[in-house]
C-alpha cells in the first residue's frame, strides 16, 4: 500500500483525535508512524479504516469464490477516485501498471462509518500480482 499525498484534513484531524486523543501530526498521531507495530502507516490504517492502535495482518482480503479470486478492500467514501489497483506479472522486475480489473461494490462486516467496501473479481490464469495503492 502507498500513499503519496495527505489526506482530507478535517477527516484525517478527526480520526486523529478518536485514536490518539488529539488532532495533532506528531508522535504516534504522525502520517508515518506505527504505533501498533503491524507494518502499517497511519495514513495507510486510515486510507484503509483499520485501527493504528490494533495490529492489523492486511489491509486487503483475499477469497476464491466460484473459480473468481477475489481482493476486497475498505476505503474512505469521501476520495474515491483516489485509490488504484494496479498489477504485475513479476514482483522482482514490474512494472506495475494499471489493472483493467473492475472495481466493484464488495461487502464484508459492516465498515466504519466513511469508509465502504471495494472488489475486484479475476479469473485465475498465469501469474498475477495485485495491489491497492491509496494517494489521499
């Protein structure tokens, strides 16, 4: 997962403010920081509504479903267009480019409020990699 600008202010200062008891971009409230030690920036917890204080595994799930493989995903109902799967049929060399993947309505538990769930559904056939990148 990669983040490449801020995200929305008010929100971002909010979702500060529930988890670290105050808005501010320090210590363990910083963009880059991980207070709960699971790999995961803040701005990535947040971009993907999961906890910066919980240790989270992934920030997408994974499922085969009828011969479909699925990748699942929360993100913010505020900046949709600011997320991008992308893939690759080679980790070590890339390039990751764009996925002509449809992004689709998912669902999953019930999310936290502003965010909503997304899917990609893809037909296993040779060797694909994915990811969702969020630039807020």
């Amino acid at each position: 997962v990669a983040l490449t600008a801020d995200p929305p202010l008010a929100a971002l200062e909010i979702w500060r403010q529930n988890y670290f008891g105050s808005p501010a971009n320090t210590g363990n409230g910083a963009p880059g920081a991980d207070p709960d030690g699971d790999g995961w920036s803040n701005n990535s917890e947040f971009a993907f509504g999961t906890s910066p204080t919980v240790a989270t595994p992934a920030l997408t799930q994974t499922a085969t479903v009828g011969g479909q493989f699925l990748i699942s995903w929360l993100q913010r109902i505020d900046s949709p267009s600011a997320y991008t799967v992308q893939e690759t049929a080679d980790l070590a060399t890339g390039p990751w480019v764009p996925s002509a993947a449809l992004v689709q309505d998912g669902t999953g538990p019930v999310p936290p409020a502003g965010y909503e769930w997304k899917q990609i559904s893809v037909v296993p056939a040779g060797k694909k990699f994915f990811r969702v990148t969020a630039s807020l």
